[in-house]
C-alpha cells in the first residue's frame, strides 16, 4: 500500500489501513457466506495481517494512532469483523493438525478461553476436532463450562451442555456452574442449568453457601426467584454463620430480596449462631432504615438486641424507629453487659446519646468488662459530657462495686483501674471535656491503681492547655500519686518543657 506517494513501514501501513478502510471493511460486520469471507481476504491483503497483529500495535500506539484502535474496538461489528479472521486461523491450525487439547504454563486449553470469552462458534470447531470437555486449569481448576457460567455465556453453555459438560464440576473453591451463576447473576445461564437439572443445594467450600444463599447475599432478585420456583431451600444455614438467606439479605440490605423471601414465607426470627443475632439485628447494626421498617411490619422480636447494635454503630433514625416500637432501652449486649447508651457512648455517637437520654436511658449503668459508665466512657473518648453531667448523674459509682461511695454530686464516676472521668479527659488532652467537669469535679481523685490524679496524668502526657485549666481551677501542683511522683518530675522526665514553666512556683 502506498500513501501520500510514500512506501509506509509496517506500522504506516497498519494504521494506514485501519484509518482509511476500516469503514469499508470492519463496520460490515460478519461474513455471511464462507464465499464472501473468502473474497473479504482476497482483496484487503491487510486484513488478516490487522486482525493477529492490532494488540503489538496498540502498545507501541502514540496517543493519536491509539484512538483509532480505541475506535474499532469500540463497535461491536468490527469485533465481530476480527473475531471472524482469527476463527478462520483457528480452523486453519486444527486442520493442519494442531493438537485441540495443548495447554500453556496454567494448563488452560484453547476450549478454556474461548469458553471463558464467549467465542460460541470457536467452542464449536474445537468440539468438533475433540477438545476436552473437563480439562481444569491448575490456578482456578475451572472447566471450559465452569469458565463460560462464570461469564455469564449463555449459548457457550447451552454448546457445551448438549456435548454433556459435567455441570456439577467444581472448582478449586467447591463452586459448581449453578453457584457461580446465581453469585453473578447470571439470570438467563441459571435457566438454562435449572433445565437440566442442575443441583439446586449444592455448597461452596467457603461458608457452605447455596446458590440460594449466594444469592440473596448479592441480591439477585429474578435469579432468588428461578431458583425458588424450582424448590430451593428457603431456610438453608451456612456452616459458618448458621445465617438464612433472609439474614445475607439484611445484612446487605437488600430490600427486594427480602420482601421476596418473606412472601414465600421464611422464618423471621432465625438466629445468626457466631453473634447470636437475628434478622432484625443485622438490618439495625449495618443501618437500613428501610429493611428495619419492613422486617417490623412483620412483628419481628423486639427483645433482641437490635436497638444496641443500632445505637453502637450510631444510627440514629432507627434508634428511634425502634424505641418507637417498644424496643427495651435498657438491652444489654452478651460480650460486655452494656445497655445501648453504654455502647453508644463508648463509639462517641453524640446524636444517639442525645435520644437515649430523651427516653430517659439509665446514666448511671455499668458493664461488666470494665466497670465504666457512659460518662467515663464519654470523657475518655473526649465527647460532649455535658448532656450527661445535666442529666443529673448520680456521681457515687465505682468500679466493679468496689469503691466507697463519694457523697454528694460530683463528677466522679469511676472506671477501668478506678480511674474517675477527670482523669481520663486530663491525660488525653480533652480541654473541651476538662472545661465541663472542672465544673464540680474532685480535682484530686486518684485511680485506685497507682493513686494518680489528673494534674500528673495531664503533665505526663504534654497536655499544656489542660494543666493550665487545672491549675487556674486550683489543682494542687505538689499533688503526689501513690508512686510518690508530682505533677513537675513526671513533666520534666518526659521532656515537656512548656508544661514544666506552668508548674514551677511563681517569684
């Protein structure tokens, strides 16, 4: 081809050819005759050239040459076009003698890509020259059937089913055909294996899921109900979880699938077996207000633990759907025994304090791994205390029971090793907090541990703004803890220069 009165390189040529006949020959589609592919040949000498050749090309493409592969690989008809060559060298190859089943280094076969890509009229020459139907490559162990079910190629898998594929063949992860179908959603390729009897409880090797369950994990709605009107397990549990497909569904909030599960009539109140969670549960711990709505329209159980769940993980609007509802404000979880505003203090979810404390939530309650209570929990994590010091706090709680009463209304609720919430706000740096409970906090309460007190923990750590609330509170700079230590050897031991200038005595 000459262009512009220049003999071009092979590259000039190639993209020569694409730019100017492209149109011509590409855009046409498919040959429909093997006599009009044959002439197709004859006169664009370039053609099959083009066809084996545009990947080399596309990589050493500059960005203008690139847009023109970008363009033929944008319509389907050029594809087609291409495929079509490379099809006729296929066969040429097999007649010529190659061998249909020869592996590369992951033992796939030419029958697992074209497979795997869709190429039905490839799959079919191959078959035809005695391809191997159950070969497995050695990464996925996947057979061409497993490979075409995957991606979803539905006439590939009609082809290799009328061949008699196993399609009970799993893979190295134990899913069959069925199974990775129903995970994608493969709604047309489920048919098609449901009609010829595919295994409809069959497990994966992960979580003992069923397509089913699969299913409902990912929504897939048209595919839950193929598999429902040919009898799946509606109740089917995992291995793992001992979760229904109802709970897959909830858990991901996929409200089509549940509305479709419950219609055919599955059970409600199934329970999750590692977290002793129900379906509810999981809809109010990951925050679908909608599939709450509707799993309490169904009169799920209120007693289970879906408010605290809630609360922890902050969702405010369905904190108030279910206390709307009657759920117990005062639930307690079984890791810590923490009632929802012990939880949801802990995660720092100012909001949702706000509405337990409207529905009057106990301030004062304890959980047991650590004896904390809200307002400990709050000053620790640096929150907004203030709502809980206004609520009245009763200020005499101890840690585990242990500790004397304090009289009066001080903000000293005690916590983890005894320490009261002062303290804790004092040593990470909370000013905010420290401003609220200098208020009426005891300035020199000490943790039962080591006996430290505030005005040490906050010079220890640096925390220059809070030593200085202290002081001018009148926190007593030669305080010492029970380890004998003041506030000014534990500052100038850890090197904080300016928080030991605050300490030292005035001239």
């Amino acid at each position: 081809m000459v262009v512009d009165g220049r003999q071009p390189t092979p590259r000039g040529c190639f993209v020569a050819w694409i730019a100017l006949l492209r149109p011509l020959i590409f855009e046409s589609g498919l040959c429909q005759t093997d006599n009009e592919f044959e002439e197709r040949l004859r006169s664009n000498k370039l053609y099959a050239y083009t066809v084996h050749n545009w990947g080399h090309h596309a990589l050493v493409a500059s960005m203008e040459r690139a847009q023109l592969i970008l363009d033929l690989l944008a319509s389907d008809a050029k594809i087609s076009s291409s495929s079509q060559a490379l099809m006729g060298t296929t066969i040429t190859l097999l007649e010529n003698g190659t061998d249909p089943n020869i592996k590369d280094t992951n033992f796939r076969t030419p029958l697992s890509y074209a497979a795997e890509y869709g190429h039905e009229a490839v799959v079919k020459v191959l078959l035809e020259k005695g391809a191997d139907l159950e070969s497995k490559d050695k990464t996925y162990g996947r057979t061409p059937l497993l490979w075409a079910g995957v991606n979803g190629h539905e006439a590939v898998v009609k082809v290799l089913l009328e061949k008699d594929a196993e399609q009970e063949s799993k893979d190295n992860i134990g899913r069959s055909p069925l199974l990775w179908t129903a995970v994608n959603g493969h709604e047309a390729v489920v048919k098609v294996l449901l009609e010829k009897a595919a295994e409809l409880e069959s497990k994966d090797n992960s979580y003992n899921q069923t397509p089913l369950s699969r299913a409902a994990e990912k929504g897939h709605e048209a595919v839950m109900k193929l598999l429902l009107e040919n009898g799946a397990d509606l109740e089917c549990k995992d291995n793992k979880y001992s979760q229904t497909p109802l709970g897959w569904a909830s858990k991901y909030g996929h409200e089509a699938a549940i509305k479709l599960l419950l219609d055919k009539g599955i059970e409600l109140d199934s329970k999750n077996k590692e977290y002793d969670r129900e379906q509810l549960l999981l809809a109010a711990e990951y925050g679908h207000e909608s599939i709450v709505k509707l799993l309490l329209e169904k009169r799920v159980d209120l007693e289970s633990k879906s408010n605290e769940y809630a609360a922890k993980e902050g969702h405010e609007a369905i904190v108030r759907l279910l206390l709307e509802k009657g759920a117990n404000i005062e639930s307690k979880d079984n890791e810590w025994n923490g009632t929802p505003l012990l939880l949801v203090a802990f995660e720092g979810h100012e909001a949702v304090v706000r509405v337990l404390l409207e529905e009057s939530a106990d301030i004062e309650s304890k959980d047991n791994e650590y004896g904390e209570t809200p307002l400990s929990w709050e000053a620790e994590n640096g929150q907004a205390v203030v709502r809980l010091q206004r609520r009245g706090t009763r200020l005499s709680l101890s840690y585990h029971s242990r500790r004397a009463p304090i009289p009066g209304r001080k903000v000293t609720p005690v916590g983890y090793r005894y320490r009261m919430p002062l303290s804790y706000a004092a040593k990470e740096g909370h000013e905010a907090v420290v401003k609220l409970l200098k208020v009426s906090a005891d300035l020199e309460s000490k943790d039962n541990e080591y006996g430290v007190i505030p005005l040490p923990l906050a010079a220890e750590n640096g925390q220059e703004a809070v030593v200085k609330l202290l002081l001018e509170k009148g926190a007593n700079a030669g305080s010492k803890s029970n380890l004998g230590r003041m506030p000014l050897s534990h500052d100038a031991k850890a090197g904080h220069e300016a928080v030991v200038k605050l300490l030292q005595p005035k001239s």
